[in-house]
C-alpha cells in the first residue's frame, strides 16, 4: 500500500474555449449561404430532412445508405451523406422544399458537424422505408428533442424516453469517421500459411470490469461512450493532467467499447512502463482514474471546469484525500492499491457547442470508501460523492 505526503494545491482558474459568434444569416431566398457552425440545434434542417423523407425514393436512399454504413449504429456522416452520388441526397430534400439546393445547404453549413442515424435499435430494425418516420434533433443529453415528420409538423419528444415511432437522429458528431472502421470480417488465414498469435499484452493496470448505474446518455444520442482516464500531475506544477486514455479510439491494449451499463474484458488502462517513468519523475505524486462518458471528441475531458473542480474537490474531501492509486505490489502478489491525492486541479476543455462530456466520477478503492460490491474492487464516485458505478483494477 502506497501512502506518499501530499502537497497543498493552488486553485488555478481552468481555461475555457469562448462560444463562436455567429452573425444571423441574411433571411432572403437569393443571398449567399452563411458560414460558420451555429451553437444552436439545426431545427430548420431537421424541418428540412424530414419533409424530405415525403419522397419514397429519398427513404430508400437513406435506408440503404444506413444499411451499409461500417460505423458503430450504422451512422452517416451527414454532410458527407448529403453531397455523395452526386449530392443526391442534396437534391432530393430540396425537390420536397422548394426545389433549391441553396437553402438545404445553406442550413447545412450553419449547422455545426452532424451524424445520422438511429439512435434506438428496434427504431433501426423495424423501419422498413414507409412514411412513419420523425427527424429530431438536440444538442445536449438534457435539452428536450426537436421533431418532425414527413409534413414538417412539429412535435417535442420526452428526453427520457423515445416514442414510439421510429426517429432519425440529426445530431452532434461523436463518431470518428476521418479513422477507417474495422472490417466486419476477419481472414485468419488468408495466406494457407501458419497465422502468428498478437503479442501478449504488456504488463501493467488493467480493467477487468466496469459497471455504472446509469447510461449518462440521452436516448436520442445512442449508446453512451464510456472512456478512463489516468491523471497525474503536470510537470512541476500543482495542476493535473491526462497522460493516458483508454475507450473506443484509444487504439491498441487501451482499447475498450462499453456501450451500455455493463462491460467485462481486459483493457490495458496505464503500462507498467508508463507508471515506473511517472513514479520516477513524480515521486510524491500519485494517478488518478477518472471516468467520463464522452459526448464530444474522443479521449478529450470536455465540460465546464468548474464542475469538474467540484467532483474532486468533495470527493478528496470525503476520504481524506484517499482517491488515487499507484502500484502496491510485493514479491507475492501483485496489486493496484489506494494512495494520497496531492493534486486536483485540471484545466478541462470547455466544449463550444456546449455538449459536455458527462463526469462519471473519480475511483476510490473499496477500503476507502467502507463499502464492498461482490465483483468490484473500486467505487466511481460522481458529483455529490455520489456512487455512479464500481470498477475492477488489477495489475498485471
């Protein structure tokens, strides 16, 4: 067991990235497409999509185009869908709102990046193509969903629950379409040759389990993101910083998809490599694990400082600043075990659009906390010193 001194840290003001200004653009029908994505939801372009779908041809196009989408739900990158096989989707939304590519893509490029798809599977799996269809669109979790159908009536959907009817969801990107997606098959053996193991994966602070009480998501954003952070303190200073991610594009061993309350595997969180060079140039310094379900760009801590300040402040102040960890292993037995906190501030990325990664919690060991849950050795402890949900840590 670890139990290093902890200095006193300085409250340092986080840096937040300003909202972009957008000038209004010009209403008339014949002025040139404004530029510049918008931090509002695109209402009009939701309007647009759906009234689009009043054409058979269109929801045939979309349904194949969704159909053969390699992404994770089947998304379509909607800016790239909108101007591929030349701009047919462009042109067919047009047909059903007055006939002018212009004012779709004037829409379009107001709109910050959008994906597609649907968000709720049976939605996917029941939609044949007909006209029973809503488009809806949102910008955060919280915020109450957008919709039209097919006659461009408005309807306001419940965050918590989705109807019904199935929905095509006109929202932020979180998906990484610049990385090709993995292939749905995989040739073992393409060569009739002998086919070489992977190497065995580096030793280290694993995860093995992970479960939380809530999804973080709302139901129109699909299936939630879950990422693990590993903070430790920057250089010198008395500020934190993530030296390590592992979630859905973190790639090789660091690569882990939760996409539901539940998960299991082995997902490599910190090497034994990366902590021996931590430990050295930090001797008085331990890592923290911190989880979030990410709404925004991958493996970045998105959300508003001063929260995030909140969450580790109450929960240092909870278990006496006993919300780290390090590397506990002895001769006999190999163990990641709990620590002294010496640093807590971290300078988050504040999202522009306002689509916040959602703080899950930071880990605190089991002994620390005086509660057990069968199976988990970790709680992830949330704003409040909430329980959000219980992880396995274990070193290998």
């Amino acid at each position: 067991m670890v139990n290093r001194s902890c200095v006193a840290a300085l409250l340092l003001l986080a840096t937040a990235c300003s909202d972009r200004a957008v000038t209004p653009p010009d209403q008339r029908q014949d002025a040139a497409p404004a530029v510049g994505p918008s931090d509002s939801p695109p209402v009009e372009l939701a309007r647009m999509v759906a009234k689009g779908l009043k054409n058979p041809a269109f929801r045939a196009y979309l349904k194949a185009q969704l159909d053969a989408s390699p992404y994770r739900e089947h998304k379509l990158q909607f800016e790239t869908f909108l101007t591929a096989n030349g701009a047919r989707a462009l042109r067919q939304i047009a047909g059903e709102n007055g006939g002018k590519p212009e004012l779709v893509e004037r829409q379009a490029k107001q709109a910050i990046a959008l994906e597609a798809y649907f968000p709720v599977a049976e939605h996917a799996k029941t939609w044949t193509g007909d006209e029973r269809v809503l488009v809806a669109t949102a910008l955060r979790d919280a915020d109450v969903p957008v919709a039209f159908d097919v006659e461009g009536r408005q309807v306001l959907l419940d965050p918590k629950a989705p109807p019904a009817t199935p929905v095509l969801a006109l929202v932020p990107v979180e998906t990484d379409f610049t990385t090709p997606p993995p292939s749905r098959q995989t040739c073992f053996d393409c060569g009739g040759g002998s086919v070489q193991p992977p190497p065995p994966p580096p030793p280290g602070l694993y995860m093995t389990k992970a479960h939380f009480t809530q999804e973080f998501e709302s139901w129109l954003k699909g299936s939630p993101e879950f990422e693990v952070q590993i903070l430790g303190q920057k250089g010198q200073t008395d500020s934190l910083i993530a030296y390590q991610c592992a979630g859905e594009h973190a790639g090789g061993p660091y690569a882990f998809d939760q996409n539901g309350r539940d998960w299991s595997g082995r997902v490599l969180l910190f090497s034994k490599q990366q902590l021996d060079q931590y430990n050295a140039a930090h001797p008085q310094s331990n890592i923290r694990v911190f989880v979030v379900e990410d709404d925004d760009t991958a493996c970045q801590i998105k959300t508003d400082p001063d929260r995030f300040q909140n969450v580790v402040n109450e929960v240092d102040s909870a278990y006496n600043r006993y919300t780290s960890g390090n590397d506990s292993s002895t001769v006999v037995k190999k163990y990641y075990g709990y620590a002294k906190s010496a640093y807590n501030i971290f300078q988050a990325i504040a999202s522009w659009i306002k689509t916040n990664d959602e703080l899950v919690g930071n880990a605190v060991e089991d002994r620390i906390v005086g509660q057990f849950y069968p199976g988990f050795n970790w709680f992830v402890k949330g704003d409040n010193n909430i329980t959000n949900g219980w992880i396995s840590l274990v070193m290998y």
